[in-house]
C-alpha cells in the first residue's frame, strides 16, 4: 500500500492563532488540494494525523470539526482528489495524552488500523511536532516551509533526514517521483 499522512492546519489549510473554529474559516494554501489530487492519482492513500486541542479547549465542538473537514472532502472531491481517512487529537496540551503530537499515538493508530509498518512513509508537516512524530515510528519526515514550517526550519533540530519543500505540492512532486 502507497501511503502518505499529512498534517492539515498550515500544510493543507491556511493557519490561525486563534484556530480554525469553523467552515468559514477553513481556506486552503494555494496548490495543496490539487497535490492531494495527484497523490491519489498516482496510488497514494492519504491520511490526516491532526492535533485539534480546540475541542478540547471547548472552542469548538466534534461536530463543528466534522463540518470543517465535510468541506475540505468537498473540495477535494471538485478536482478528483480525496483524503482517506482522518485521525486527530481532540485533547488540549495539557492533557498529557499519547495520541497529541509529537507523540506518535496517532501514526501509531493509522498503522494499526491501515495494517502498515510506516517505515518510510512520507509524513509532511510544517511543525517540529509533527516530524518528531514521523521520526518516533520509522516515518519519512517532511517539513513544508508554508504555515509555521519557515519558523520550524530556522529554529533547528529537525529529525535526522527531514526533506525540506516550500509547500505540499512541491513535496507531492517529489513524493510521486
């Protein structure tokens, strides 16, 4: 099985401080749906490994979070593209959870149920959580330079082999390669 998880605020959407709280407020980055587009075209499976401590903050509710992503597949599904299946954190930082990046619960959840060693699996993120995440179970970090990525790459100790791309459909290029 082909593979790929992203992160989704910052590397499929544009970023908040204050959270992307509802449907309105979800906008995609320039050129991120049509890479997601092209993975699945070229066999990929996409997943999302989220955190989304605004639930768990009470910012929003679960539904609220549906809703968001109901847009995103609608999106996608108006250029040919889909994202396969979504795995998120709703616990604030606080919580001290195992699936809340950087800990690898989450990519630990997609193995099992995608039943896949995730050794090598490209996983693209724009924070320093999410490819610490990718490192702890095997995964291929990738860092993308849009949302907090800049901030990420200058502030140093990235995983040993992180490639680094200026967004997801650069990276989708070199994926597909």
């Amino acid at each position: 099985m082909k593979l790929v998880i992203l992160d989704r605020d910052g590397v499929i959407n544009h970023d908040s401080h204050d959270f992307i709280k509802s449907p309105d407020e979800w906008r995609p980055i320039a050129g991120s749906l049509e890479a997601i587009a092209k993975l699945n075209q070229a066999g990929f499976q996409v997943v999302l490994a989220t955190n989304q401590s605004g639930v768990g903050r009470g910012l929003f509710e679960v539904a609220v979070l549906n809703a968001i992503h109901d847009r995103m597949h609608r999106a996608l599904a108006q250029i040919g593209g889909r994202v396969d299946a979504i795995f998120f954190c709703p616990h604030a930082q606080d919580a001290n959870c195992a699936c809340r990046k950087p800990k690898p619960g989450l990519l630990e959840e997609i193995a099992r149920r995608f039943t896949v060693n995730l050794k090598g699996v490209p996983a693209v993120g724009d924070s320093l959580r999410d490819l610490q995440a990718a490192a702890a179970v095997g995964a291929e970090p990738i860092l993308v330079l849009t949302g907090k990525g800049e901030q990420t790459r200058n502030a140093g100790g990235l995983p040993p082999g992180t490639q680094i791309y200026p967004d997801l459909a650069a990276a989708a290029r070199a994926i597909v390669r």
